[in-house]
C-alpha cells in the first residue's frame, strides 16, 4: 500500500469524484438554472452511483461573464445557485451520505467587479494597486504580444491610469499578482473560511499560471495567429512551486483534503514534482495531453482525427511516470471539453456500447476517476444552427473573430460542433421531457433528451449508469485497481487498447476496442493463452475466453482476472 507521509492510506487514491456544473445540473426553483437546492435533491441519485466526492464548479458571486469563473466576492454564494445556508445544507447532507464536496479555486484571477480590482484601478497609489498585474504599453500598443486564450490580446488598456492590465481569460478576469505577499495572504485565509466549513478539497483552475516571468517578454506568433502564445512564460512558472509549497504550508496541510491542479501544458515530469507527496505541493494535477491529440499544432479549434496509438501512448507514459512517484487523475470529460462518446465513441449506433468501452478503459488505470455529469448517461454533442444560441465567452468570441477575417459561418461551426465548451453545458437530462427546470432552461436543452435520461438509465439494468456504479464497487473491493502496475500491450494496435494491471498474484487485462469494426485478439499476443480468465466487467454477453483467439465486436470491452503462478517471473 502506498501511504501518506503520516502513515495513512490517502482517502482519495480509493475514491470516484463527480463533477457538477451547477448551472446546468438541476434548477429547484423554475428560473431555468440550476442550483444548491437541486443538487441536494439529487444527492440520493449520486449516492446510487456510488461516488465518493462532489467536485463543484464555481458556486461563488460572479457577474457570470464566464459562468463563475469570474469571481466577485469568494466569501458569497452565487445570488442565482441560492445562500450560504443551503451551502452549508449541502455540505451536511452530502456529509451524511458519505460524499464529500471540493470546491473550485479560482485564483488565477477575480471578476474585474471584485472589490479589489475596483479598487486596483482607481489609482496608481491605490492599496490594492498590486493585486493585479499592471503595465505601461509600448508605443500606444500592448505592454507585450500575448493573446487572451478567449481571444484578443491580453491586455486591456485602463481609462483611469492608463496602464494596461493583464487578463490571460476575458478581459472581465483580470489576472491577480502572485509576487504581491498580501495578495497571497488574502487567498490563503479565503481558503481556510470554505476548509473551517468542513469541504473536502479544492480543484484549483489554471493553477500552473499563477507564477509569471515577470519581464513579459514577446513571444513567437505563429503563422495564421495575430497574437502571440505566451503560454512558455507563465505555464509552470518561475516561482510556481515556492507559491504551492507556501499554500500546502499556510493552509492545506492542517486539512485531510483532496487537492487536484488544473495545469495546461504540465507534462509527466511535471506532475511528478507537483504530485509527488515528499514535495508537500498537490495530491494530484489535471494534465491536458491526452486531450490535446486531436487538435493541430496552434489552436484546438483546428480538428485532427485521434490516433489511438497516440492516446496509448500518453496514457502509458502519465501511468509510468507517477506509479510510486505521484497520482494520476483520470478524465475525458469535464466543463470545458465536449462529450467523449461523441468524440471518441460512437454517438450513434454504437452510442451504449461505446460509452461503456470508454468508461471501463478509463475507470481500470491507476489513478482517481472524475465523471462529469451525465457522462454517466452518456450525453451527446449538441449542434445548435445559429451562434445565438450558444452561451460560452471562449466560443462567441472565437466566433466573431474569425468571421471578421473571413472565415464562413459553416466552418467555424463544424469546430464549435466538435470542440466548443457548450458541448458539455447543455442542461443535465433527469427525465424523457427535460426534468431540469419547470421553467425556460438557461440554454438549450439536447433534443436527444428523450432518449438519453437518467429516468430511462435507473429503469434499465443495462444501462451506461450500471456500468459507472459496477466499476465504482469493483474500486472499493480490489485493491489492484488503486495499487497495481500498469503493462500497455499491442502499442501499435491502431483500434484496439490493451493493457495489463498487476498487483502480487494477481493480473488484470483489460481490453477495449475504440473502433466500429470487429478486431482479432490473439490470446498468446497478451501472455494468458491456456489461462483460467474470470470476466471482471465486459460491455458485451457471452465473452468466449477459452479459444485462442478472440474476435473483439465493435466498441466492446471487457476486463479478464488472472492468479499469476507462483514462479512466473515478473514482467513490470
Ligand atoms: C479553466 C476553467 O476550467 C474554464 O472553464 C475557465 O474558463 C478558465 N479556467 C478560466 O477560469
């Protein structure tokens, strides 16, 4: 068993974790967005499910320009999502159910309507001048050539003073100064007020910029780009690990709590220094590779199809690389990607069986799962006609910039169907006409939705659903899925994912087919051949394990237990 620094097995290598963006998850009270009071009714079908821990997306006061994650006041609740008290409900009732609830930290940067940004830009002198990153520009231009990652540059230039501030998102989501000690004092007592309310955690948003090359200097624009990537000058930055280390001791480590970085750009080696526990950082980080893989070189509006061979060979490198040296987080979906069935499934004919191919392949790494709401049900993509009746900043703005340099309209919708955030918001389908709200949702709802719900999946023993609550229970029984060692097998295989888990006498091999066709599977290719296999979990009936060769149906998966004999010698 892998043990914390006092001695403990960490509760959260164990646990499952599912992800609830509030606005869209359930609306108690006919205004058409979700809220507190929706998530408590929903606890007991949570609990059903069988996961461990709530990650929420911002529940704070936000002028809503990018849906909470522009924060005005981090000590309020959201007006829209309800009050401290039913807050403090959900904390309780989650609590008596066994769950524990995370919450988003967003300290990257604030809502330009936080009293300190209101505050920073009244003067040069002001008191909370250095919460925020100012500059002079250069010419009448920008202080640099950096674009926002929502379009535009990264700077916005001030009436008041003049100066330009930097705002990496919106320019509604000005970026605070780490280098400002009082700034970093004010965070550290914010998270300590949501700790002392008995929370479980925090998944920290864009935590890996938070430390920049202060000198701003240019970088490189790309061929097709008006603005430049600044990314190598504030992704991992120069003090990012002194700031963590400062937070783990000014806060975190008087807290048994569960720790996840989002981290844009954080590679294997990375996440070893940030994950691994000696350092007293994060318990675990959110690495973007493998979801980089179907996107070109500057922009992820740019689709490339995946190459599984790729997707394989992240996910091996990530396993490798933290096995005994860290902790992986496992995911394909979350607020900011589109559905995986749709991307790396089949959203169609093979929708069931791909869904379950993609969660069983997933849920068998080493690593803690996040599901992300109706992931469980295997929601869909949507395709909206019109660009009015999308609601994401990032793709509204991307919209309107390429349409200014001439780019047609079905274009950019073709990467707005495959890539765009809203992909993932559309209102949580509870019943076959909606069940949301009562009222007008705030965006559409999937018009799949009378297919695809969770009255249909709870009444169908068969359903995706099953297949979530059957590998959380296979979590909590064996220990191999938290402890074992992970051996890719058929790296070359362009359809077929295969690999191996090993823990003492026991061998798991787990098999996933990412295509429509079928595929042979020859038994001696994966080192069982004559072996006694028990079928784990599979998506599919009737699995033949005693022939030499198998024939894999399209998006099947299945996990075969093995005893390892004695004096078998070990291969990881
Ligand atoms: C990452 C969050 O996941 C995303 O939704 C948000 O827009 C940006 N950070 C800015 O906070």
């Amino acid at each position: 068993m892998e043990k914390n620094l006092n001695g403990t097995e960490p509760w959260w290598k164990r646990s499952v974790v599912y992800q609830i963006y509030p606005r869209s998850f359930m609306d108690s009270n006919g205004d058409g967005i979700g809220d507190l009071q929706g998530i408590i009714s929903k606890l007991d079908y949570l609990c059903k499910l069988g996961i461990d821990v709530i990650w929420l997306s911002p529940i704070y006061d936000s002028p809503n320009d990018d849906n909470g994650y522009d924060i005005r006041d981090y000590r309020a609740i959201m007006r829209e999502f309800g009050t401290m008290a039913d807050f403090e409900r959900l904390i309780k009732e989650a609590k008596y159910r066994g769950i524990r609830i995370v919450m988003d930290l967003v300290v990257n940067h604030t809502s330009d309507e936080h009293s300190w940004f209101i505050e920073s830009r009244k003067s040069t002198s002001s008191k909370y001048r250095d919460f925020y990153i100012w500059r002079e520009g250069k010419d009448g231009a920008p202080p640099n050539n950096w674009g926002s990652i929502f379009s535009g540059s990264a700077w916005e230039r001030d009436e008041k003073t003049g100066s330009y501030y930097l705002h990496l998102f919106s320019k509604k989501q000005p970026d605070l100064n780490w280098e400002h000690q009082p700034l970093r004092k004010e965070i550290y007592e914010m998270m300590t007020f949501w700790l002392d309310k008995g929370i479980g955690g925090f998944r920290m948003d864009v935590i890996n910029f938070i430390s920049k090359d202060v000198r701003f200097p240019d970088g490189a624009v790309h061929p097709e780009q008006v603005f430049a990537d600044g990314s190598a000058y504030f992704m991992n930055g120069p003090k990012i690990h002194t700031y963590l280390r400062e937070m783990n001791e000014a806060v975190l480590q008087n807290y048994d709590v569960l720790t996840v970085g989002e981290m844009p750009g954080a590679t294997p080696e990375d996440a070893q220094i940030y994950t691994n526990p000696e350092n007293r950082e994060l318990n675990m980080v959110f690495t973007f590779e493998h979801m980089d893989l179907d996107r070109g070189p500057y922009e992820k509006w740019d689709i490339q199809p995946l190459q599984l061979v790729d997707l394989k060979k992240n996910l091996e490198k990530w396993q490798q690389a933290l096995h005994h040296k860290g902790w992986n987080s496992l995911y394909w979906n979350n607020h900011d990607q589109p559905r995986v069935v749709s991307r790396f499934g089949d959203e169609r004919e093979y929708r069931e069986q791909s869904a379950k191919m993609l969660a069983i392949c997933l849920h068998m790494l080493q690593g803690t799962p996040y599901i992300y709401q109706g992931e469980e049900l295997g929601m869909t993509n949507v395709k909206f006609a019109s660009i009015e009746d999308y609601q994401d900043i990032e793709t509204i703005n991307m919209y309107k910039e390429k349409r200014e340099q001439g780019i047609p309209h079905e274009k950019i919708m073709e990467s707005i169907y495959a890539k765009g955030r809203d992909n993932a918001r559309t209102p949580m389908q509870w019943t076959p006409d909606g069940g949301f709200t009562t009222g007008v949702p705030w965006m559409q709802m999937n018009n799949n939705v009378n297919e695809i719900n969770a009255e249909s999946a709870l009444a169908n023993p068969d359903s995706i659903f099953y297949t979530y609550q059957k590998l959380i229970k296979l979590r909590k029984s064996h220990d191999i899925i938290t402890y074992g060692s992970f051996q890719l097998l058929l790296s070359e295989h362009p359809y077929l994912f295969v690999y191996k888990r090993v823990l003492e006498s026991e061998e798991w091999l787990v098999v996933a087919n990412f295509s429509k066709r079928s595929e042979k599977l020859v038994w001696s290719d994966c080192d069982v051949e004559g072996k006694n296999g028990q079928v784990v979990i599979a998506n599919y009936e009737h699995l033949e394990v005693n022939k030499k060769a198998l024939e894999v149906r399209p998006y099947e998966a299945f996990v075969l237990s093995f005893q390892r004999e004695k004096n078998s010698p070990c291969h990881f």
